[in-house]
C-alpha cells in the first residue's frame, strides 16, 4: 500500500513538472507565432497574462516590444527594449535590444536620443556583426538634424548598399556640394534601378539635384513621378523654383501654391518665400508684401525670416518708406551677432541717404551706426565720420572710437577731425589735445587750417594769416576765417594781396567780399573798395538775416563812394527797411532830391 502511494505521488509530481513545463513555454512560443503571422493584438493579450521567471525576462520583453513594434506602439515598446537590454547579460540579445532602441527612436523621430543610443551602441559593441546597420541608423540620425558632415562620415562606414549610397549623395548635396552628389545618384541609377524606382524619397532628391544642375529636363522627369503626398508638396515646391527660372511666371505661382498646403513647417514657409519672390518679379508688390509678412509673423528665428526682411525691406525702401525699412533690418542688425548682409544694407543705405538727405542720413547712423563699428570699415566709418561733422555727440563718439580702434589713417584723421571741431567750437585747450594725437600729418592742410584757427583763438592773428597764406590748396573756408583778421594783421598788404587773389580764385560769399572792401576803403582805396561793393551785392540769391545786413552795408557804402544815380539807386535799396541804414538812406534820399530841385530853380 505504501509503495502504491509512492508511485501514485511520483506520478503527480512529474505530471505536475510536465504541465509546468509546458505552460512557461506555450505563452513565449505562441507570441512568437503569432508576431510572425501577424496578429499582433493576440501576441501581446498571450504575454500580458503571463508572469516570465527571472531567465526569461530578457527574451519575454524583446518579444513584448516586437508585438507592440507590430501594431505601431513604437513608443510603447521603447520601455519594453530597455529592460531586454538590462536584463541580457551578454550576446546577441543584448545588442538587438540596444539596435532596436535605437530604431524605435529613429522612426519616432526622437533623432536625438536615437543618436546617443546609436553611438553607444558602436562604442560597446564595437566588433558587432551590426555595426553597419548602426553606423546608418547614426547616419540618418545626423542627417535629419542637419549634421550633413559627420552623417557623410557615417553613412561611408554603412557598408555598400543602395541605401547608403543614397544617403551619402543627400549629404553631399545639404553641403552644397552638388556635382559629388550628382556623381553618386549617376552611380546608384546605373547600379540599382530598381531601388531608386521603388523610392519616391529618392526619386525626389534625385530630381532636385538636377534642377541644383541645371537640367531641368531630367529633374521634371523625377519631380513629376513622385506620387507619395507628402513628398509631392516638396515636388511642386522644386518644380515651381524650376518655372521661375523658366521665365514661366503664372505656372511658378501655381506650383508654389501647391506646396503651400503641405503641413511641412520648412517647406510651407519655403513656398511662401518663393511666391513672394515671383509676385515681385511679376509687379505684384501687395501681393508679394502680403507673403513676406506672413513669415515675418508667422516664422521667426528661421532662415527664411531673415530672407523675407531683406525682399520686405528693399519693397519698403522702393516705396520711399525709408523708416520702415530701416526698423525691419534694426530686427536683424540689433542681434548679439548682427547679420553680415544686413550690415552691408544698412551702409548703401546710409550711401544712398549720404546724397540724398542729411537729416535722413543722421536718423540712420543713429539707429544702426553702433553696429557698424568695426575696424574693418575704418575707410567708410572715416566718411561716415566726416559726414556726421556738424551732429555734434554723434560725431564725436565716432571719432572717439575709431581713434581708439580704427586703422593708423583713421586715427589721424579722426584726431585732426576732433581737433578742428574744438577749434570752431572755441575751444583751444581740447583742439591742442587733439592736435597732438595726429602723428605724421605735420605738414597737410588739414593741419594747417587747425592752427591757424587755434592762433586765432589766442589772438595771435598775424600768425593765423601766415599759416592760412602757406596753406596749399586753399578752400573758401580759409578766406573766411582770414576775412576776420583783416583788420588787425600786422603785414597788412601782403594778407591783402594774398585774399585778393585767393577771393578772385576760388570765389566766396558777400561777407567776404565786403570785408576785403571794408579794408581797402579804411586804407583810402576807395577806387578799389567800391568794386568790391557792388561785387558783393552781384549775388542775386534772396537775402536773409545776416547776409541781408551786409547786403544792405554793402548798398550803403556804394552810395557813399559813387555819385549821382547810382548812389541814389543804392540807397534805395535799403530805404524800406526798419533800420538805422534804411533812414539814413531815406533822409540821403530827401537830401538829394532837394539838391536837385533847388539845382533846378536857379
């Protein structure tokens, strides 16, 4: 009986273990079945209801994740191919957890994260017999973030199939360089036929590396034989840049517009930039207008913001709306690194202003001269410079700076500039310090007319006159500040001999002329002093302020040294004023007319 106990127990017992057995392995089993046939809901429902022992956790979460992989929960299985890799100690398992990883990320677009799991990939498993297929998951990574070099490098470590090559071309062609690439899409239609016809992706890179070519022909044939939507909005966008070469206007805009429906961020605001550019080309600047500001608005901090400013800007600017276009390119100068186009922009516009309008020319140094100061436009900061003479703080700061900063010629000149500026402001002390700064230039003129106006600050005037006489290109700014000495130079003939025939040279105003006739009536060359008179009042511009002050001196003292008519005609051009002249012309002219009555009576 107890032998018969025993034998019924043993019986249990392994029918127990077999039972066992066969419950651990039928859920695994199954799931696997069912993944390769497909039926990925049953796959994961059979795993769900099953608790894995310790050995088999590594393999129960791989096939976990290939269920979900299946039924497009890639981001469900992410956790899943963790712990495959956590809990496979070594081998195969292990790496194709790690790739798989990867993958999932890839294909969420996580390129990022897909990166890193790559890369560590081909550092722990560097002899991997997976090596290639990490290599291009990297390189693809690279790729889809724009790191076209180091996924050119990647992608010629993936091995020899048409997929690298093909991504090897991409690169070549992101980097500009497109004649390589063309050589490697040359190689993979002639090689592999079949893949290029069986991917409308590289299709149409192919057909855009022909419209970068110039073959507009070949690039149609690819372009229009992409029939994926997604890539098709990309398409139309190449097929319209390839009408707009064309001269194909009206057919340009309708392909443009095509892309305009694609959801694609980049090429939404490609499109928008391209159809702006069309409706210029066309004469329809509103329309134009209306597109670039819907990237202003709508795509900042993109390449093709920058683009739409620089086309909204230069419409702006034909327009005559010169603010505004100066406040859209602000946007891109006043940046922590200003862009080297708009900087260019900005200064042939302050050329153009230059010729056109001070007052235009000075609002623009102020909005945007700080971000021109570089030492490499020292020459056109020198212009600026000297253009911006008469703005006060604003030419004294750029001065100040190139100075300090520009080129050894700008740093003189710039000296000099300070210098003469203090000197006409009356300031000697500032103008000596300057003075000082300006190595080399001891002999020019510029330096010249700066101590010669500084003599004249101290009084010294006979040797202001020296100076301005040694002078070699005379200017009819020297005669005017000589004009003011006249009267109290020691070698008086031999100043007035040189004014005469510097005034006679290079002409001036009246002023001028009236002090030199103020001279020569004081020394009794009345003869001389008339002529210099009516020389003055020649002028036939309208008179006002001070200039009318001296045109009426200068009537004056004509009708005291000419006789008669002409002395009468003088003073009556000064007899409707309010002045002490105008009535003393009048009481003259009272004077006169009855001399000759009474001339007349007897």
């Amino acid at each position: 009986m107890k032998l018969l106990l025993i034998a019924i127990f043993l019986f249990f017992s392994t029918q127990g273990e077999s039972a066992s057995n066969t419950v651990h392995r039928y859920p695994m089993e199954t799931a696997k079945e069912l993944i390769d046939s497909g039926r990925a809901a049953e796959a994961i429902a059979a795993l769900s209801a099953y608790r894995p022992a310790s050995a088999e956790l590594s393999l129960y979460h791989y096939t976990y994740a290939k269920a979900l992989t299946l039924s497009k929960r890639v981001y469900d299985s992410l956790e899943h191919l963790r712990l495959a890799y956590i809990y496979c100690p070594s081998g195969e398992m292990k790496e194709r957890s790690l790739l798989d990883r990867a993958d999932a990320y890839l294909l969420l677009k996580n390129y990022y994260e897909a990166s890193l799991c790559f890369r560590l990939f081909l550092k722990t498993f560097p002899d991997s017999p997976f090596s290639e297929r990490a290599h291009y998951g990297l390189a693809e990574s690279l790729y889809r973030v724009r790191s076209f070099s180091e996924a050119l490098e990647q992608y010629g470590r993936a091995g020899d199939t048409p997929s690298a090559l093909s991504g090897r071309a991409n690169s070549l062609q992101s980097l500009g360089r497109v004649k390589e690439a063309n050589d490697l899409y040359m190689i993979l239609i002639g090689r592999d036929g079949e893949y290029v016809r069986s991917s409308y992706e590289t299709q149409y890179y192919i057909g855009e590396n022909f419209r970068l070519m110039g073959k507009f022909h070949d690039a149609k044939l690819y372009l229009n034989s992409i029939k994926e939507q997604t890539l098709k909005w990309k398409a139309a966008l190449s097929l319209g840049l390839i009408a707009q070469e064309e001269s194909q206007l009206e057919s340009a805009t309708r392909f443009f517009d095509v892309a305009l429906q694609s959801p694609d961020r980049e090429v939404h605001r490609s499109a928008l930039l391209s159809l702006a550019d069309t409706f210029i080309k066309m004469g329809r600047q509103k329309d134009a207008e209306s597109k670039l500001l819907e990237i202003r608005n709508r795509y900042p901090y993109v390449k093709e913001y920058d683009s739409a400013i620089f086309m909204l800007a230069a419409l702006y600017k034909k327009d005559g709306k010169f603010h505004e276009a100066t406040d859209l390119l602000k946007e891109l100068v006043c940046r922590r690194s200003p862009d080297r186009k708009a900087l260019e922009e900005f200064e042939g516009m302050l050329i153009d202003a230059e010729q056109r309008d001070t007052k235009e020319f000075v609002h623009l140094w102020r909005s945007v001269g700080h971000s021109l100061m570089e030492s490499s436009r020292s020459e056109f900061l020198l212009k600026v410079a000297e253009k911006l003479r008469n703005s006060g703080e604003a030419f004294t700061e750029e001065c100040e700076w190139l100075r300090r900063n520009g080129s050894d010629e700008a740093k003189n000149r710039c000296s000099l500039l300070l210098a003469e500026y203090y000197a006409d402001m009356g300031d000697a002390a500032a103008s000596e310090k300057y003075l000082e700064g300006a190595q080399g230039e001891g002999t020019s003129d510029d330096l010249i007319r700066i101590k010669a106006k500084m003599y004249h600050l101290n009084a010294q005037d006979q040797n202001a006159a020296d100076a301005l006489i040694s002078i070699k290109t005379v200017r009819q700014e020297d005669i005017v500040l000589l004009s003011g000495m006249l009267g109290s130079v020691k070698n008086v003939q031999g100043v007035l001999a040189f004014y005469e025939q510097t005034l006679n040279k290079v002409g001036g105003s009246s002023s001028v002329y009236i002090a030199l006739a103020d001279k020569l009536a004081e020394m009794g060359n009345k003869a001389d002093a008339l002529r210099y008179y009516r020389e003055a009042v020649s002028f036939k511009q309208e008179a006002k302020g001070t200039e009318a002050d001296d045109q009426a001196w200068a009537y004056y003292r004509i009708s005291v040294l000419s006789q008669d008519k002409e002395s009468v005609d003088a003073l009556g051009k000064i007899q409707k004023e309010s002045d002490v002249l105008s009535r003393i012309a009048s009481a003259r002219i009272k004077e006169w007319n009855i001399s000759e009555k009474m001339g007349k009576a007897f």
